[in-house]
C-alpha cells in the first residue's frame, strides 16, 4: 500500500476536490479550504476517507487531519557530507 505525504497527494488519489465533495458530502467551497488554506482535513472525515483510500490501494497518516494525539512526522534533514 502506498504511503501518501500531503493533503495534496491525499486529493490526487481521490480524484480532485469535487470527488471529495461527494466522498464527504461537504460543500465545495469547503473541500477546497481543505487544500487550499488549511492543508489538511476534518477530524470527521478520517474513517470515510481512510477507506476509501485503502480501497484504491492507498494509505495516509492521521496527522493529515489534524486529530489530536497524532504529530506530523518530522521532516528529514539532509546532512553535510
């Protein structure tokens, strides 16, 4: 299964802010604050959306939707050799 980084690559594999929409049954406008501004997505919208990525062979870290109790990975950093 693949990992997902982003809320972007999140939207990606679920077909785009519309597909989101419907998945979610949230307003358009909505979704794309999700992408646009916040980055990320509602708490309530984990288990929908987790399941639906794992149906299409995909898998996305909680912190993608701003649970509390879960961080955001931290970011490697590239070391000077």
């Amino acid at each position: 299964m693949k990992s997902l980084p982003s809320a972007a690559s999140v939207f990606e594999a679920l077909g785009g802010p519309h597909q989101v929409a419907r998945l979610t049954g949230a307003d358009i406008k909505a979704v794309r604050n999700w992408y646009g501004m916040f980055e990320a997505f509602p708490s309530d919208t984990y288990a929908l959306m987790i399941r639906e990525l794992k149906r299409r062979g995909y898998t996305a870290s909680p912190s993608l939707w701003k649970m509390r109790g879960w961080v955001k990975p931290k970011q490697r950093t590239k070391r000077a050799a």
